[in-house]
C-alpha cells in the first residue's frame, strides 16, 4: 500500500518575535500562492505557491496530504517561518491518490 504524509500547520498570530502577523501571511502565502494587483487592478498576476507545484490535497487552511517524498520541502518552508507543524503516515484512499499522483 502507498502512504502519504497527513500534515497540521500551526502558526499563530502572537507577537512573539518569530511568528508576527507578517510572517504568518508570508508562510501561507509561499504555501498556497497569491494574486497580485498593480495599476488598480488593471494588471493581475497570480504567483505560485508550493502546494501548487507538488501534488497535494487540500482540506483547509493548515491540513495537507502530501506525498512523502515532498515532506522534506513542506518540513523547510514551515521552520523557515517559525511555525509548527504535526504529520501523521496515513493511507490515501483512491482520489486521494489520483490528486498526490501516486
């Protein structure tokens, strides 16, 4: 059986020196991507997140499934910010498989 990695990011808008409000936007921006507007509106542009590069399911803002050999990206990005994360070995079932890839 293929196992993927069920992971919970948590980072919280203390202010606490890592984990300003602005280092909580920018982790979850470089997570999930954003749209950017210049010009009022008139140019858009919409930069890439890493779960849009690597194959994954997304359950809510802060629970992924991801293949286990990506966790290594996610693990980085997520210590960069000073954030804290759980991961669980879970089992996809086939949807589940189809979107991770797998």
């Amino acid at each position: 059986m293929k196992t993927s990695m069920l992971v919970k990011i948590h980072a919280s808008y203390t202010n606490s020196r890592k984990r300003r409000k602005s280092r909580v936007n920018s982790l979850f921006r470089k997570l999930y991507g954003y749209d950017t507007y210049s010009n009022y509106s008139q140019y858009n542009r919409h930069k890439k997140g890493l779960l849009e590069e690597i194959p994954s399911v997304i359950y809510e803002r802060g629970i992924i499934m991801i293949r286990e050999e990506d966790m290594e990206k996610v693990e980085e990005l997520v210590r960069e910010y000073g954030a804290e994360y759980r991961s669980w070995k879970v089992i996809p079932n086939e949807q589940e498989m189809k979107q991770l890839k797998l």
